[in-house]
C-alpha cells in the first residue's frame, strides 16, 4: 500500500514537471520567428533553437499524455466516485439557495 502512495506521488510530481516543460517550450515556440528565419538567423529561446523546442515539445507531449492514461488508471476509484457523487441527485454542497 505505500509502495502505491508513492507511485502515485511520484506521477503526480513528474505530471507537474512535464507540465511545466511543455508550457515554456510553448512560449518559445509562440514567439520564434516562423520558416527558416529562425535556423538562419541563428535564433535560441533559453538555449535552445527552434527545431530543439519543437522535439522537446512533442515527445514530453508524448510523455505527457501517456501518464496523464496511468494517473486515470491509478485514480480510477476516486474519480468513478467524484463523478458518481457529481451526478446523483440533490448534493447540498452545490445548492445556491
């Protein structure tokens, strides 16, 4: 049983870190000159060229997204019961009176 907290600690922080990789390689993207400007010119975002932000970006997205499937497949009882308790009847967390 612990051995199972700390996977799921464990992928929770690595989700966060590659969360967090994704979104600045995005930035850089966003603002790299576009076609080959940016190769001839030479232009880096942290350090890193456009070609090399572009893979970063796609196989972390990869990586991603393969564990955001193992995350659901750990968590698969609370969130079948998040959904259960968001979709049964009167839940009085949720009244506006």
């Amino acid at each position: 049983m612990k051995n199972l907290v700390k996977v799921k600690a464990i992928t929770s922080l690595v989700l966060i870190g590659l969360f967090i990789v994704i979104f600045v390689s995005s930035i850089g993207l966003s603002i790299a000159p576009s076609g080959k400007i940016a190769r001839v010119t030479g232009w880096e975002f942290i350090g890193f060229s456009k070609q090399l932000l572009s893979t970063i970006h796609t196989w972390f997205g990869y990586i991603l997204g393969a564990l955001i499937v193992f995350h659901f497949v750990l968590n698969y009882k609370l969130f079948a019961c998040e959904i259960r308790n968001l979709f049964r009847g009167e839940n009085k967390n949720f009244s506006l009176k």
